[in-house]
C-alpha cells in the first residue's frame, strides 16, 4: 500500500498500539452497519426507501464504507514511532 501516519498529542506507544489491536479486533462490519443506520433514507437512490430496513443497511454499508479496505490495511504490519526522547 502506502505510508500512513496518523499523529496526536498526549499518547505514547503503548496506548497506540492498544488502540491498533482495539480497531483490529473491532467489528467493522458492525459498526458501520450502525453508523448506516444514521442515513437520511433516500440519501443514495429515489428507490432506497422501496428497499426493506436490512436490505436498505446492506446497501449503504456497501456503498458508502469500504470495511474490505479497512480490514486490508489493519491487517498490515504497523509500526509505532514517538518522537525522540519521549518516553511514552
């Protein structure tokens, strides 16, 4: 893939690699399929609102959050780096 970095003030290595597994072992497809459910029906397509309230979740989740993307790149191997002479 590529470089990512994410930054933040006030958390040491510990507490981001804590925070890697938490997202790793979170259920992803769970998640958004709660954060879909906070859509405005009809956002995505006039016929969304013809859909059932499941098959209606499935669709946004599939269209609108790559969780097969997520999956991939929490999969990856992670480094965490601090800056020099924190003791975090």
């Amino acid at each position: 893939m590529g470089n990512l970095g994410i930054g933040g003030k006030g958390i040491g290595r510990v507490e981001a690699k804590q925070a890697i597994e938490g997202v790793r072992s979170a259920d992803l497809e769970g998640i958004a399929a709660e954060a879909a459910g906070g859509f405005v029906r009809g956002e995505l397509s006039k016929f969304q609102v013809c859909l059932p309230e499941e098959a209606e979740r499935e669709l946004l989740v599939e269209r609108l959050m790559d969780v097969a993307g997520a999956r991939r790149v929490l999969e990856e191997r992670m480094v965490v780096v601090t800056r020099m002479g924190e003791e975090r």
